[in-house]
C-alpha cells in the first residue's frame, strides 16, 4: 500500500493546504449566482430554470479553431500519427463532439489492421535504435519530449477541455503529472543504463569449480520492445505520459490506442512527442492509433511484436484484454479499470476539513476520475453536521456550466450514454432505498446535478459499484462498526484508492492494514495520485 501519512497535525495542515488549492481550482471561492443563463447553474437555483441554455464563453468557436489550428489537427484527421502509407484505404469516418456544445469538434479517420501493422513494424525498427543508446542519452531525449509538451501545454489543455469537457485548471493539472513524471525519470536516470544502455548486475557463482574456471552471470535489465498503451477519456494525457515516458527511457517504443472519445487529444499529444522524436532520427517511436473495429483491437492486442499491454479503463475492456492476450500468447499485462472509493470520517476528524476534500473528490471533473469518492463513512457523533456541510456546499459552490466560462467548476459528463446511466444509476439507487438529499436531475445536453444521497446502512447495493459521474453516498457508522465498515468497503472487489480523516493513527494503521486498496491517504480524500509513483491497484 502508499499512504501519505503524517502526524495528524502536520497531516491536518498539509490537507487544509491542498484543499485550498482544490478548493480554487474546482469548487470556487464562495461568489454568488449571477444567473442560470448568463454563467452558470447551481441546486440553489430555480428547478423550473433548470432546463434552460447554459451561457457559453465568449469566442468560444474562434478559440476551438485556433486550438485546433496551432496543434495540426484539420476538418477530417487520418487514423494515426505519424502517418503511416499503405496499400489500404482508411477506415470509417467517425465525428468528435463537444460534449459542452454537442458541437462536432472534427472528424477521424478509423484504422484498419494494415495501419496497424505497418505502425509496428516502423515502430520496431526504430525501437531497436533506441534501445542501444546510452541510458543517458535516452533520458535526454525524453527531457526534450517533455519541453515539447510544456511548450504547447496550453492549446493541449484547452484541446482537452473542449473535447472532454473538464475545466481549465483540471486540463492544466493533468499536464502537470506528465511533467511530475519526467522529473521522477530525471531523478532515476541511472535505473535507465546511465552511459550504458541497460542496466547490467554481474554476479559470481557460488560453487567454488565454477569460480576457479572463471565463471560469471550478468543480469540484464533489457527493454520488452513495444509497449501497448490503452487510455481512458478521462485522462489521456497524464495516463499516456506515466506510461510512456518511462518506456521510452528504458529503451522502448509505443503504441498508443486512445479510447474513441479522447482521439483529438491523443492525436494531438502524439504529434507533440513525435515532432521532438523526429529531431533525434526517431520518428514513429510513439504511434497513436485511432481504433474502432473491434476485431483489429483485438488483433493488435495479440500481436507478439508488443511485449506488455497497459491499460486503464472499464472492467469489460480489461476482461476483453485478458481473454485475449491469454489465448494467445500470455502478453504481460498492466491494467487499471475503475474504482468504487471510499473516505472514512472518524469521530475526531476535522468535518470542515473532511468535507472540503469531499466536495471536490465527489464533484471533481464531474465525479469521472477513476479516484473519485463514491462513498463516505461517517461517525455517527458527526454524521449531521458533515451531511448538513457537505449538502450545502452541493447546493451553492459546485457550479456547472461551460468549462471555459469563469466561475464555472464543473462542466459536462463526456457522452451522453454517461446521462442515461446517471439517470438510470439514480433511479435504481433511490428504488434501493437510499435518500436523495440533492440533485439528481439532469439540466439537459450532457449537464446533469451534482448528486448526493444517503445509504439506509452497510451492504446497501447501490454503494456496490460506481456510476462515474458526480454521484456520492454518504453511510452512517457508530462505535465499533470500524470492522463493518472495513468488510463494506472490501465487498465491493475494487481496490484503487481511499481516504482517511482522523486523529487517532491507531485508525488509520488498523484501515491501512485491513482495506484492500492500493493508495490510502490521511486527512486527505480519495481523488489524485502522486505523479511518478506507484499508483493503486
């Protein structure tokens, strides 16, 4: 398990520290509604306004088409990048929508396997370049790769709140752990090879014949060649940039599938790495490729040429993957798919402290991160003063709107599919018995209400699963429940990230040592990771 831990004081201020930050970045500062259809919604507001248009940002189109215009994306994009020539035709169209707007962005050509493969065999061949440079020389060049995408971080970010619809300072976040990571490689670069180009431990033997003939062994730390990077469209950017630039010090090449609904990103992304590729002779190194069909994903899953799929998404892809890397030939596999998490409020937590971070990991990129809170567990002693807290600041400071329009901290869920299943999660949750205590309506186009509800106890069904979008449960627990609460939370098979707000570190060592989840933090909530560190699981 990570745990970010301190003594609860220390740990109390950090966590106010950074709540703040969240607190600026995503659930604004306190100022009040100036008016459904001039900015921005609030559950404050008149329901019967509810329906009415969302305000949209002042040039707004002219900044879509300048972002498109400075990262080389046009009206009708090919299938990958760098481009690849063969004797195929490309695939489908398929349209890309602002999920703000339900505007179309630009379109995308599919790829069809004969992309595919020619994408690989480019990419081997100049991974095999690669992997006899230096170490260090590798490492210096994925440093320029990283200055490439800070030098065009702010079209990409404002690329990604257009076709993904989080708000800017979540765009610009995102960013910021490709660059977190980078620093972790820079740190690391002797891991790499150094002025080798792998890392190699030489050992004598152990049985005296061999030494006296001059025996040795050497272990060499050698790259898997390609590596398969399957993305989700909540975070492309940050998910591509943790695998990838750490492959690539070590000595090997991607290949990028993005999920359908982050192409334009991921495209654009892969232009960025590849035009600094290319300076050093090493164009196709990285290749996004724009996949529909689901039959050439699986064919590109089982080719041998990629040694180790890593993949974050839903459950049924990662099953999809096993199954077919598993029948044919046992590819590695690195996979993250979802998260139900969960955040204990201990009786001596500090509630003003535990429901800030709550708000923004409930509400936060509109409850689509793979780390945001789904349930809390709160101490019967403070129960009515966090769900009084918390529900209040549902129904004032989390306002939905377009992402580029100022105030607004909570923009649109990406598809409109994700609508139905909120509606659809809702209802099912409240047939259940859970309370509504806020929200739950949908506000029309891919907006929907920042939703809270109350569980009836532990083992409630709806508190089983995530619907990924801006849906909590909060669950009463009283003394002595800690170890239901424990079983609750572990029922659920998820196990990615939590939270912990307390004072007593005999509770957080005993929900350390008993919660099946790879990231626990301390007076800090679910929603993040550390950049350039181990990640959940």
């Amino acid at each position: 398990a990570v745990f970010k831990t301190a003594s609860p004081a220390a740990a109390s201020a950090a966590s106010a520290a950074n709540d703040t930050r969240a607190k600026k970045n995503s659930v604004g500062d306190g100022e009040g509604v100036r008016g459904i259809n001039h900015v921005y919604y609030t559950l404050a507001d008149v329901r019967a306004s509810a329906s009415d248009a969302f305000a949209r940002a002042p040039g707004r189109k002219e900044t879509t088409a300048a972002t498109l215009r400075v990262l080389g994306l046009e009206a009708v994009n090919g299938p990958t990048w760098p481009p690849v020539s063969v004797f195929a035709a490309d695939g489908p169209r398929r349209d890309i929508f602002d999920p703000t707007t339900c505007e179309r962005l630009a379109s995308i050509r599919s790829a069809e396997w004969q992309h595919v493969d020619a994408a690989l065999t480019r990419m081997r061949e100049a991974q095999r370049r690669w992997a006899a440079l230096p170490g260090n020389e590798r490492v210096a060049i994925v440093m320029e790769v990283n200055n490439a995408i800070h030098a065009s971080r702010e079209p990409l970010a404002t690329l990604l709140t257009l076709e993904i619809g989080k708000i800017p300072s979540e765009s610009a976040g995102e960013l910021a752990e490709i660059f977190e990571v980078a620093e972790s490689i820079q740190e690391r670069a002797a891991e790499c090879g150094g002025a080798a180009p792998h890392v190699t431990r030489r050992y004598e033997s152990k049985d005296a014949t061999r030494r006296a003939l001059g025996w040795f062994g050497e272990e060499r730390a050698l790259p898997l060649g390609i590596v398969g990077k399957v993305t989700a469209f909540n975070f492309p950017y940050a998910v591509f940039g943790w695998g990838a630039l750490p492959a690539l010090a070590a000595g090997n090449g991607v290949i990028w599938k993005p999920h359908p609904n982050a192409a334009l990103t991921a495209m654009a992304m892969a232009r960025t790495v590849d035009a600094a590729l290319a300076r050093r002779g090493f164009s196709g190194l990285v290749c996004c490729v724009d996949v529909a069909d689901h039959a050439v994903t699986r064919r590109m899953w089982a080719d041998p040429r990629v040694g180790v799929w890593e993949a974050t998404g839903g459950e049924e892809m990662g099953v999809a993957l096993l199954h077919t890397v598993a029948d044919a030939r046992m590819t590695r596999t690195v996979l993250e798919l979802s998260g139900n998490n969960a955040v204990v409020v201990a009786a001596d937590a500090d509630v003003a402290q535990a429901v800030e971070s709550c708000l923004f990991g409930t509400t936060g990129t509109a409850g689509q991160r793979c780390t945001s809170t789904r349930v809390v567990y709160v101490h019967g002693a403070v129960f009515d003063e966090f769900e009084r807290l918390l529900v209040a600041g549902y129904k004032s400071r989390v306002r939905v709107g377009d992402p580029l329009m100022p105030g607004v901290n909570m923009g649109p869920v990406h598809h409109r599919a994700r609508v139905a299943a909120f509606e659809a999660g809702v209802a099912a949750a409240v047939a259940a018995g859970s309370t509504l205590l806020c929200g739950g309506g949908v506000l029309g186009g891919n907006f929907v209400e920042p939703t809270l509800l109350r569980a009836p106890g532990f083992r409630h069904a709806a508190t089983a699963h995530e619907l990924f979008s801006p849906v909590a449960h909060l669950v009463r627990y009283e003394e002595g429940e800690l170890g239901a609460v424990v079983d609750d939370i572990n029922r659920t098979g998820y196990g990615l990230s939590g939270g912990v707000f307390t004072a007593d570190m005999g509770v957080f060592e005993r929900l350390a040592a008993e919660v099946r989840v790879g990231i626990l933090n301390l007076n800090y909530g679910s929603s993040g990771a550390e950049a350039g560190e181990n990640f959940g699981g």
